[in-house]
C-alpha cells in the first residue's frame, strides 16, 4: 500500500511540474487617482510546440483576467467588477519580424524574447473605479495570465486538451489592504 502512495504523489508532483511552467514576479494593486490599478510581470516557459506552432505562422493569444469581490462570511462572494486584455502574438515569415496585437493596435519587433516582454506584462491597468470599493468592506482580486487555446484555430483545439505543452497559466488571489 505504502509504494502505491509513493507512485501517486510522485506522479501528481510531475503533473504539478508540467501545470507550473509560468512565474509571476510581480504582481501589485495600488489605488492611484480615484481607481484601483494592477500592475504585473509574468514569465512564461513556452514549450517547444507552441515555439514551432509561432514559428509557423500560428497566432497566440494570452489573456489577462481581474475580478474583483467582497469576501463575505455568509455567502458566496459578490463580484463587483471582472477586467481582462487580450495579446495576440504573431510571427511574421515574410519580414522575418514578430507582431503583437492589442486592441486595435499593433507593433513589430525583430525578436521573439521583445515581442514576449510586451505580451507578459501590463503597468497601471484600471481593474475597478474607486466608488466601486466601500470603506470598512473586505475585498479580494483573482488574477489570471493564460495562453488561450480557445483562440487557436479549430484543427489544433482538437488535441489539445491531453498535451501539457499548451498549458500555460498562473492564478493569484490578492487581498485588498488600503
């Protein structure tokens, strides 16, 4: 009995191993300017699929997500507000150059670690208005950075769910001390 546990936690570490491929070394909520704003840098491990994937033209998006809510003791907590930014990193063969979308715009660079350094982080972003947060009240924020597979083109969501190198993502829940 004792060599079965021994192989399951050996196999959930290496499961856990697989799953933990992205760092997030920054991660902060400041109140600026009658707004709650968050600020982040994450560093991913692409995995050698998701490199060729790019290098052959296939867009990747990575998502941001910040939800907002009252900790309640007695129920569920309530939501007050949910954020999130959409990146699509591309490569380019023709001009040999890396493309980041955000939005309407976009941007080149002529490296795929630059064009990362701008898809895996964000400085000041407006999650919540501070009318939103009242005085005396507990608040928390759920964060989340992922590569969205949902976003890849049909044929290659087929596979997807049993391979570990497109799992790329980190969760972080904050309180909110002011």
């Amino acid at each position: 009995m004792g060599a079965w546990m021994v192989a399951l936690l050996l196999l959930a570490q290496a499961g856990l191993a697989q799953a933990q491929n992205m760092d997030l070394p920054k991660l902060t909520l400041e109140r600026q300017e009658g707004a709650l704003v968050l600020s982040f840098v994450a560093k991913p491990t692409l995995s050698k699929a998701v490199e060729e994937a790019l290098q052959r033209g296939v867009p990747v998006y990575f998502v941001a997500e910040a939800q907002v809510n009252r900790v309640r003791w007695y129920w569920r907590n309530e939501r007050i507000t949910r954020a999130s930014r959409t990146w699509r990193l591309s490569y380019q063969p023709l001009t040999s150059s890396w493309r980041v979308s955000f939005g309407a715009l976009s941007q080149s660079f002529p490296s795929l670690n630059e064009a990362l350094s701008i898809v895996t982080r964000a400085t000041d972003w407006k999650i919540a208005e501070a009318e939103q947060l009242d005085a005396g009240e507990r608040y928390e924020v759920e964060f989340s950075y992922r590569l969205d597979a949902n976003q890849l083109p049909r044929p290659m969501q087929l596979d997807l769910a049993a391979q570990a190198d497109w799992r790329l993502a980190v969760e972080r829940k904050l309180k909110i001390d002011f």
